[in-house]
C-alpha cells in the first residue's frame, strides 16, 4: 500500500477550510487488510475535524476512474507520495503518463481548454465582475493551476519559473503572475477565517471586511473598499491576460505542420502586418520599435476585418508602450485611426479590451489609466468603470440600431462613440464626476483633433450624462413649466439626441437590474417632450387642452354620453397617464366605493402593478406601502393620483420579495389587510416588526448612508423632497408615515429602484395647502426623514 495526496494538498496548497484529499492505492493482495488500515488512517482525521476527501483504489482503477472523469486525471498530475510502498506509487505514474500524457498533449490540452471554456461560462467570464469567484472565475486560481498542468502535459515544465525559463513568460510578465497568484492566496485565506468555512466568492460584506484588515482606508476620493477592490481586480486581470494568451501560445505550438506559415495561408495587410489563421500577425516585433504608429494600425486592422490581435503582436505592443508620446497622441491620422475604431460594429469590444488589457489604451489616452481596474462598490455596476466605458460603446451599437431617428440628428456620430467611451473619466477623483469628466473629456477631444463645436457637443454630453435619467425618474413629467425648464438645458436638437442615446447605452451597460421597459419607457417620453419644445412648435402646456378635451369626449362615449361624474374633477395628468378605456373603468369602481376599497392586481411578466381605488383621507399611501411590505412586497414604482370629487386612483409596480408567480400571491390577503388598515383596524408597525424575510432580501452589510433634499424651485406648485436610501422592505411606510405625522399631503410619489438603492421623490404641500418654506421646519423634516429612512 502506498498513501499519496493528490489535489491541493498534493500540490502543497492547502487553505483553512480545504479538504485534504488523500488516496489510498494498494495492490489486490492486501484488500483484507483495507478496513483495518483505511479507519487508521482516517477516523483520527475526522475526529480531528478535518475535511478528509479519500479514496481506496488499486492503479487499474485509478486508470479507469481517470479515462472516465479529467478532474481525476489533472488531480493525478498533482500527486505526492506521503507514505508506504514507494515503487507502487512510481508504478502509478508511469502507467498514468504513457496512457494520458505520451502522444496525447492535444488531447489533453484540447479537453482542458473545454474545461475552462465551460467554467469561465459558468463563474464569470470576466475578472471584473463585481462580486468575484476568487477560485473558478477567469482570472481565479484555477486558471492559475490550468497553465501550471498544462505546461507540465505539453512542455514537460515542473513551475512557473520554467515557464520564465523557457521563454514563455518574460520576467516582467512572470513577476506580475507571482504576484497576483501571492496576493489572490492571501485572499482566499482571509475569506477561510471570516467565514469559517470554504468559501471562494469575495461578496459585498466580505469584501469590506477583508479591506479593513488589509487596512485599506478612505482617500482621493475612494471608500477603503474601492482601493482593495481594485487590487484584487487588477491581480484578476493579471492572471486572466497572462492565462489567455499562455493558451493561444499552446494551441499555436501543438497546431504547428508543414506549410503552416507558407504563403498560401496568410494575406499581407500592410508592410510588416498579415491575417494568418484568422490573427493579425506582426511579420516582425521589431517593426513596432522602428515605427511605433504601427500600434494603432494592427487594432484598426482588426477591426476592419473582424479578426482578433495575435498574442505575440499584443506582447508586442505591451512592450512599447514607452513609444507612446505626445507627438504619437496628437497626430491627426492615428487619432483617425482610433475614431473609426470606437464606431465599428464588427468587433468593438474585443478590440477595445485589447487595447486595454495591453495597456494602450491608457498610453494614448492617459487620463484612462486612473480608471484601470477602479471598483464601483455598490450592487448594480456589475464592471468596474474601465470595463464599464467599453460596455457602453459596445452596447451603443444597439441602441442606435433600434433608435435610428434619432441617431440621424446628429452631425458627428463620432462625438457620441467618443463620449460614450469618456462619459464616466472623471470618476475616481474627490469630486463631481460629470463636471470633472467633462473638463478631461473636453481636453482629450482637442488632444485628437476634433473641431470647436465638437468639443463643445462633447463636453456638454459627458457633464449632463446623467441629466435625462435622473430627471425621467425623478420629476413630473406631466409638468408643463417644468419641462420648459428642462429644454432650456439643450441648445439643439442634436445635444438632445446624443445626449438620450447615451443615456440609454448607460443604463443598459451597467447592469441587468438598472435597464427595464418602464425606465426605457420615461426617457423616451421625457425626450419626445423636451424635442416638442426645442422644435419650436406647440408645446406641452400650449396644445395638452386640446388632447385632454379628446380624451374626455373618449370617456364620454364609453358611457353613452352619460358620464357618472364631472370629468372636470379628474386632474389633466392623471388623464394623460391612464387609456380613456382604463379611465372608464376606474370610474366605474369609484360608482361603489364607501368606505372600502377596490385592488385590481395585474401581471406585467417582470413585475406586477396594482390598482387602487378607494376614498382619499389622511395617510393613505402610508398605509398602502405598509400593506404592501406587510404582503412581502417590494415597491418598485408608485404613481399617486387625487380626483378632486375626494376619490384617489393609486397605480403601484411591485414585485414578490419570494420571487413567487403572480398567481401564487394572496390578494385576496392583501385587500383584507389594506381594507382593515384604512379603517384604523391593523397594526402596521407591530405587523411589520414580525415579518420574515428570505436571507437573500436581509442586508449583510452596514447600510448606505441616508440623503433627503428638499428644495422649492422643481415644481411651481409643489414642495419637492427627494431621500436617498438603502433598498428595503417597509422603508417607504416610515418615509411616508413620517410625513403623514407633520401632516404633509403628498400629491405625486415617483420611486425609483436600483437594487440595493431607492430614491423616493415626493411632491407634497403642507396642511394650509401651502409649499413649504420655512427654514427650520424643512431642517425639522429633513432630519426626521433621514432617522425614519435608516431605520430597520
């Protein structure tokens, strides 16, 4: 009998919570004694408290187990003898080398890349992601261990300093390996002791834990947080580049034959630049060095024939980058070359995370180099911002795809790529963003050449990025004056145009919980109505009578002629929000409303709405929101209407917190709860205290930081207060429950949902009907506010 360790304590890497992973090989001739050895050996293991993964087999089944399974096989090439029959063991691996490994390194290599393919796919195809797989992800320590098994198989090599050996890794490259290997163990060792077990995802509370002690601290600008995440993601990126092109380097050696670099099988491209075998090849690294212009040629090649950079010509470029120079960054012809980069559809993205993972991308545009590899700490970016700016051009594609009209307003499509690439450049600074961005974007569009009114479009989109979507969620946008206001903002139609496009593209690179129909849906009205004005036609306060008047001759005929009410009562936005056919059919359910209250759930696939008719009185929407969370429901929108006859038309979006079929929640729950609560009958705060939520919904961080502003000059009517907090279940009861106790009607509630983030907007006046103006009052509300929204 022999006992070997195989896996990671083969390898002689074993961490807290590892499992020790030991095989117990023996000859048929000694299987009576198996029993008595095997508990030996390991019940003092496992009275110990280890994790113990063993195995009792003979050689033939190791050979069988191993044909059968290729994590069996690549756990054989970690195998140490620990103790016992030491010719058993070297029999072992001589019978598992000549039948896995002798004339089968293709095989091999070619199982292993399958593999990783199919585990990049399953954990994260990027080193990027925000809450990443220290372990299986791409850039992870198992990428680590697949070049170290593969270069054994292929090349024979026993480390990774064979690989700097052999020239496969430069030095440079080989130290930065090290050290991201060194630093992601370290990683995976805190995660062990904080949480006690084997754990390898770096999640969000585990992440503020680990920076703390590492003692990462606040500054420029950057949480502790932000500065540790970004380490981890440039160790990733590390490890992510220098594994990709270890494998492309394999596959191009085992592919090698006769004639694989004739003539026949490649095009010339340029001097000194060819496609062979769908790469662009450097016919000689020197070139770069003679001609450094060279650079953005192969990417502009790339992206003309949608083929991607060789990884000898990227090591190339990697190591030039000192060439790049003020002249290389301000010459017209390469600064051409780079524009059309950014607008070609073909390959885009992988180009431009060419560019980025060689480093160029920074040497030419330097004011990026301070965005590599910065963390966004909250849970709706899932890229870190450089990732996140290539995404955004990536996606810009499709917007302009399905917005072509709009795309045709503009003069220079070039401007809006560009700005979609910059848009978030002045991040990671201790300052506004968009206003620093917009200075730095504004200085990189002269650096390359644009014309005067390019710059200013330029300038313009990358400071107001975030104009039109925090606007469309946030404000009436059945306010005519407002919308005035809001057109004084564009000069032209073009800024309005560039400046939506971006804003979708935006949105939709930054993540799947912050794009919707219902978002896509505000902007686009927003934008229709801000280009009514700018079009200098009637708008919105002008010509809305006549649209109303058309929508209460609608309703009238719905009726017969014969309207159960005045539809003068009926508010002209609530009127434009809702068909003339719904509008009919809410009055209809105000005809019997008393004192009860009518629901009407509807599915709406993603999420679900509910209408509510009942008669208005004070605390109304607090009550609804509490009934809401009450039924473990989440709110994600609320539109709040009040008829002038008393009747009040609420329209709420919310979704299961169970993440439960529309047709499995109780409504019939949820309407005895809301009837019982609007008579004064239900316990709300005690209700709310005693519910259960689902492990995934509880906060396991400390909570973000409270904001309520209240300002005057949103609206001509109406106070408005916004307040910033963590997404939870019931925060809106407090919010509105602490207005209802100073006594404040709330007229119009927009909330906006961004995962672990809600912005309430309330526009309200005070008990008198009256804005609300006094200085010490607002400081009195805004504080009670912020004490009810961080509550728990």
């Amino acid at each position: 009998m022999t006992l070997i360790a195989v896996g990671g304590y083969g390898r002689g890497e074993l961490f807290p919570f590892s499992d020790i992973d030991l095989l117990l090989l023996h000859e048929k001739s000694v299987s009576d004694k198996l029993n008595s050895v095997a508990e030996a050996l390991f019940y003092p293991l496992w009275d110990a408290g280890l994790d113990v993964g063993h195995s009792v087999r003979t050689i033939k089944d190791c050979l069988n187990d191993a044909a059968k399974d290729f994590f069996f096989q690549v756990a054989f090439l970690d195998a140490r003898f620990i103790s016992g029959d030491v010719a058993l063991f070297s029999q072992l691996q001589n019978k598992f080398r000549k039948k896995f490994i002798d004339g089968k390194r293709r095989e091999f290599f070619e199982e292993m890349t399958r593999h990783r393919d199919e585990r990049h796919r399953h954990f994260g195809q990027h080193s990027y992601m925000l809450e990443p797989q220290i372990k299986e992800s791409r850039g992870g320590l198992r990428d680590i261990q697949a070049v170290l098994w593969t270069s054994k198989v292929v090349f024979g090599l026993k480390d990774v300093a064979s690989l700097c050996d052999s020239g496969i890794l430069s030095q440079p490259e080989h130290d930065r390996f090290v050290e991201a290997w060194d630093h992601l163990i370290k990683i995976r060792n805190r995660l062990h002791y904080i949480t006690g077990r084997r754990t390898d995802q770096l999640f969000f509370e585990h992440q503020e834990e680990i920076a703390k002690a590492f003692n990462f601290r606040p500054s420029q600008g950057l949480m502790g947080v932000e500065h540790f995440m970004r380490k981890v993601y440039g160790h990733l990126q590390t490890v992510a580049v220098t594994s990709d092109l270890f494998f492309e380097h394999v596959d191009e050696v085992l592919a090698k034959k006769p004639g694989f670099f004739s003539k026949e099988k490649y095009k010339v491209l340029a001097p000194g630049i060819v496609e062979r075998n769908e790469r662009i090849h450097l016919s000689s690294p020197e070139l770069i060095s003679s001609s450094p212009r060279t650079m953005m040629q192969i990417f502009s090649l790339a992206a003309k024939s949608g083929v991607q950079v060789h990884h000898q010509a990227r090591k190339a470029i990697a190591e030039n980058l000192d060439r790049i120079n003020d002249e290389f960054r301000t010459d017209p012809s390469i600064a051409k070359q780079f524009l059309t980069i950014i607008q070609q559809q073909k390959n885009t993205g992988s180009i431009l995370e060419a560019m980025l993972e060689t480093g160029f991308l920074a040497a030419y545009i330097p004011e990026f180099g301070h965005l590599i590899s910065l963390a966004q700490h909250d849970i709706y970016h899932v890229y870190t911002v450089d990732h996140h700016l290539l995404q955004t051009v990536q996606v810009l594609h499709q917007v302009i795809d399905t917005h072509q009209n709009i795309y045709s307003l503009l003069t220079s499509p070039q401007v809006l790529f560009l700005a979609a690439l910059l848009h978030d450049i002045g991040k990671g600074y201790d300052t506004n963003h968009s206003d620093k961005g917009a200075k730095l974007a504004a200085q990189i569009g002269s650096r390359l050449g644009l014309a005067a009114e390019e710059i200013a479009l330029l300038e313009f989109t990358v400071r107001n990025h975030l104009f039109l979507t925090d606007t469309a969620l946030r404000r009436d946008l059945e306010d005519a004056a407002f919308i005035k206001s809001c057109a004084k903002k564009f000069s032209s139609l073009e800024e309005l145009a560039a400046l939506i496009l971006l804003s979708i593209a935006d949105a939709m690179a930054t993540g799947p919980t912050v794009w919707n129909d219902w978002k896509n849906t505000l902007l686009l009205d927003l934008y229709l109505k801000i280009a009514l004005v700018l079009d200098q036609k009637e708008g919105p306060g002008e010509n809305s009578s006549l649209g109303i008047d058309w929508i209460r001759d609608k309703i009238t005929s719905e009726f017969d002629n014969q309207c159960p009410i005045q539809l003068n009562d009926l508010p002209d936005d609530y009127l434009l929000n809702f068909p003339p056919a719904q509008i009919a059919e809410h009055i209809r359910h105000s005809q019997v409303v008393t004192d009860s209250v009518t629901v009407i759930p509807k599915d709406k696939t993603d999420h679900w709405t509910i209408l509510i008719i009942t008669k208005d009185r004070p605390g109304l929407l607090t009550k609804i929101c509490g009934v809401t969370a009450l039924n473990s429901l989440e709110l994600l929108a609320a539109q709040v209407f009040t008829w002038s006859n008393g009747i009040a038309v609420d329209s709420l979006d919310v979704r299961s917190v169970y993440e439960q079929a529309h047709a499995d929640q109780n409504w019939k729950s949820f309407t005895t709860d809301l009837s019982q609560a609007l008579k004064n009958r239900l316990g709300l705060e005690y209700r709310l205290n005693n519910v259960t939520l689902p492990l995934a919904k509880i906060p396991s961080r400390e909570l973000q930081q409270t904001k309520v502003v209240i300002h005057n000059d949103a609206s001509e009517v109406f106070t408005v207060m916004e307040v910033y907090t963590e997404n939870r279940l019931g925060i809106l009861y407090n919010v509105c429950r602490t207005l209802t106790d100073f006594r404040i009607n709330i007229f119009r509630a927009k909330i906006a949902t961004q995962s672990d983030q809600v912005v309430d907007v309330f526009y309200v006046l005070d008990q008198e009907g009256q804005k609300i103006t006094d200085k010490a009052f607002i400081e009195e509300i805004k504080q009670s506010l912020i004490f009810a929204a961080s509550r728990k």
